[in-house]
C-alpha cells in the first residue's frame, strides 16, 4: 500500500479532509522517525514496538540471500591499505 492510499483511507475512516489527514500522517511519522533514531523505544500497542538500536528483519528478509556489493571487483577486506 502506498502513502496516499494511507492517507485515502485515513481520511475516509475519521471524516477528515485528505489534507488533514496527510499532515497528521506525515506529523506522526516524523515524530516516530526522530523518537526511534533517538533510541526511545516507541510502542504503538498491537501494531508493535520499535527501537532504534535494534533491528531484527521478519522472515522474508531474513532468509533473503545478501547480494555482493557491485564495484569491488579485486577487493580483498582482509588486507588494510597502507599509508605512503
């Protein structure tokens, strides 16, 4: 679901005008952005709690094979570059 069918159906569940509902969507998730980076633990009841110290990926991303990084072709993370 993408941000404006959020706010769509945010606006059509509490009467709101959409406009309303965008800025009150867009306030709270500011607030939950900063509070998490912030390292507060934010619980929003059933819906979950979230900290921003930690993060543990649900089972789809979990069990996603990790994709090398493209562009190192010869890198070699044993080896430290050396000072001139």
């Amino acid at each position: 679901m993408q941000m404006r069918e959020v706010v769509e159906r945010a606006a059509r569940r509490s009467g709101a005008a959409a406009d309303e509902a965008d800025a009150v969507i867009e306030a709270l998730l500011h607030e939950l952005s900063d509070a998490i980076a912030a390292g507060q633990v934010v619980s929003l009841g059933d819906f979950g709690t979230f900290a921003g110290q930690t993060f543990r990926p649900g089972p789809a991303l979990a069990q996603a094979p990790a994709a090398p990084p493209s562009g190192l072709e010869g890198y070699d993370e044993g080896t430290a570059p050396r000072d001139s």
